[in-house]
C-alpha cells in the first residue's frame, strides 16, 4: 500500500540510518561554526547585534546550536514511534522534553557571570532548580523507555490490529509533513528576526507549536483506540498520559520557575499513571 511504502520511505530503519548520519555530521558543523562566529566576535571582526547576541556571550553558548539540531532529529524520532504503543510515543515526548531542559540549562550557564551575585533568589537558583528538573524528567524518560506495553489493544484480532497501525501510520505522516513545514517556517523566520536585530533564542521557537499539533494527534490516537477496547484502565490510562504532555506543552510556554513546577509536575504525573497502569496489569495477571 502508498501509505506503507510513504512511512518506510520517510519514517522507516533506513530513512532513519541516512537521518542520523546527516545530523550528526551537520551538528558537528553547525557546532564549529558557531564557535568560529562566536571567536569573530570576540576579535570584532564582525559584530553581533539585537538578541542574537546571547549567542556568542561565551563559548558554552555554541553548544545551543548542536543541541537544537539534536533536539529537531529526537522529534523526527518521537514522530516514528507514533505507530507504536502509546507508552512509547509518551516516553518519546519526556525525552525530547528532557534535552530541552538541558539545553536552557547550558544557556543559562553560557549567560551565568562569576561576577554576577551569587544569590539563591536569582539566576543562580533558577539554574539549580532546572537541574532537579532535568533529573526528574530523566528518570521519567527512562522508566517509560524500560516498561513493556501494558496496552490491551494487543489483544485484538490482526486484522484490526493492522487496521489501528495503519491508521497511526498515516498521523504519523501527516505530523511528518507538518513537522518540516513548522521547523522550515520557524528557522526562516527566526533568521530574519536575527537580520532586523532580534531573534531571541527561548524553547517556544517550534516546539510550542508542534506539541500543541502532537497533542491533537494524540489525542486522535486515542479515540481510534476506543473501536478496539472499552476498558477503563486502559482508556483512563492514555488519557492520564495526553494530560501530562498537555502539561508538558503549558510549561514549554512557561516563564522561569513557573516551567520548572509544570515540567516536574507533568514528570511525577507521568510517573504515577505509569506505575498504577504497570501495578494493574500485574495484580490482572496474578489473578487469572
């Protein structure tokens, strides 16, 4: 079928093989090149102006571009796992969430002064507060990655069973599609932000928009899955999950420590649906 060959073409092994060697080549570009502007600038050889400048503040600042093409290859692989079980695309979504966090960190520090007071209240706090965050949703990420699919779809008839893949498989598509003309508009009008004088860097560029359009297809994900099961649990469960990438998505928005508290809470929420699910699951099979 056109939709199989399209997902294998765009979204299978080998498209992720070329993917991958792609980024991880244009990173290591992108990453001397920054250092090279931002050694340019120190020289004044050339001037950097507007808010484009926190770019080249210190050298940790050259690895905020590495890490968004990193960040932009886990969302091509958050979109590839969309056909799997929803656990799975969840553990995909705290994972992408997680670089995030890691990659403000690193902005943050590049920003950071020895010379600036070394107060609690400030920077500094804000600094140590996104760490524990970071860990959190680390752990997050990790536990969602080591559990199997406690899913009751599995148990469906093959025929549906392919029917419900293939139905993912052409969401996952249309994300796809969506995914490369949001990253296209969001680098282009980024750039020409920079040449006016602007261009901030914050984690809203792109992917406030593309998990608003991730929740939606999970959300209709979720109502696919209501022809194969009616169970509660189950039900209850992928619902627990949207609700906490919902979160996931209010905190990217987030001012300051106002995306810390929803990036943990969306984490431990996260945390709790997985192990109540998992606990379930269990005391179902020890039953029967």
């Amino acid at each position: 079928m056109k939709i199989n060959y399209w997902y294998r073409k765009l979204l299978g092994d080998n498209a992720d093989d070329r993917v991958r060697t792609g980024v991880l080549i244009f990173s290591v570009l992108a990453f001397m090149g920054h250092l090279l502007i931002y050694a340019l600038h120190q020289m004044e050889m050339i001037t950097v102006e507007g808010e484009a400048k926190t770019l080249v503040n210190s050298p940790l600042s050259s690895l905020y571009t590495p890490f968004s093409i990193l960040l932009t290859y886990e969302t091509y692989q958050l979109i590839r796992t969309l056909p799997s079980s929803f656990s799975n695309s969840v553990g995909k979504q705290y994972e992408v969430v997680t670089l995030l966090v890691v990659r403000d960190v690193f902005k943050r520090l590049a920003d950071f002064s020895a010379d600036d007071e070394w107060n609690i209240e400030g920077e500094l706090g804000l600094i140590l507060l996104e760490c524990m965050t970071f860990l959190i949703l680390f752990f997050t990420a990790l536990s969602y990655r080591r559990s199997s699919d406690v899913s009751d779809i599995s148990k469906v008839d093959d025929d549906e069973l392919d029917s419900f893949v293939h139905s993912k498989r052409i969401i996952s598509l249309m994300l796809f599609l969506a995914f490369i003309g949001m990253a296209a508009y969001s680098f282009g009008t980024w750039s020409l932000a920079v040449i006016d004088g602007k261009g901030g860097v914050d984690r809203e560029i792109f992917f406030s928009d593309f998990f608003t359009i991730l929740i939606l297809a999970d959300i209709l994900i979720l109502l696919l899955s209501y022809r194969f099961t009616v169970d509660f649990a189950n039900l209850a469960r992928n619902t627990g999950f949207i609700l906490s990438t919902v979160i996931l998505r209010v905190a990217i928005s987030a001012p300051g420590v106002s995306a810390v508290i929803l990036f943990t809470l969306s984490g431990i929420l996260g945390l709790a649906i997985l192990r109540i699910s998992s606990e379930f699951v269990r005391d179902k099979k020890n039953n029967s």
